[in-house]
C-alpha cells in the first residue's frame, strides 16, 4: 500500500543524515537493512557488537606479523 511506501521513504530519510549523505549506494543499502531488521527485533541482542569484535580482532591478528622483527620465515 502507499502506507507502507511513504514508511520506507521516511526510514530512508531518517537514516540518511548529514554525516551518511555520502555513502555509496551498496553501504546505504546494507544500513538500512540492517537497521531495519535490528528495529524490528529480527537481529538477537549483542549479534552486531560480537560481529564487530570479531572483525577488529580479525584485522588486528592479520597486521601484527606485518614488518615485526617476530617474523617466522620459512624456506
């Protein structure tokens, strides 16, 4: 219905503030998916921080052997 139309556009807008106006059209989408399930309770409490978590320490293990003298080098 138009009703649910005119929800999407005033989600949209609300999501897009001055600070996101600049996000690719892919970034956009996926925030506001993933806005919108964790609005309407489909994503469990803590999911989202645990992700996080779990991609900084991806990274920081990734990096840490990078340029340190603690380098294995195997021939």
């Amino acid at each position: 219905t138009t009703v649910d139309v005119e929800r999407s556009f005033n989600f949209g807008r609300d999501y897009v503030s001055v600070r996101r106006h600049r996000l690719s059209a892919v970034s956009l989408t996926r925030g506001m998916t993933v806005a919108f399930y964790s609005k309407n309770g489909k994503i469990p409490c803590g999911l989202l921080r645990k992700w996080k978590l779990e991609q900084s320490n991806s990274k920081k293990r990734a990096n840490k052997g990078v340029g340190g003298s603690d380098d294995i080098i195997v021939c």
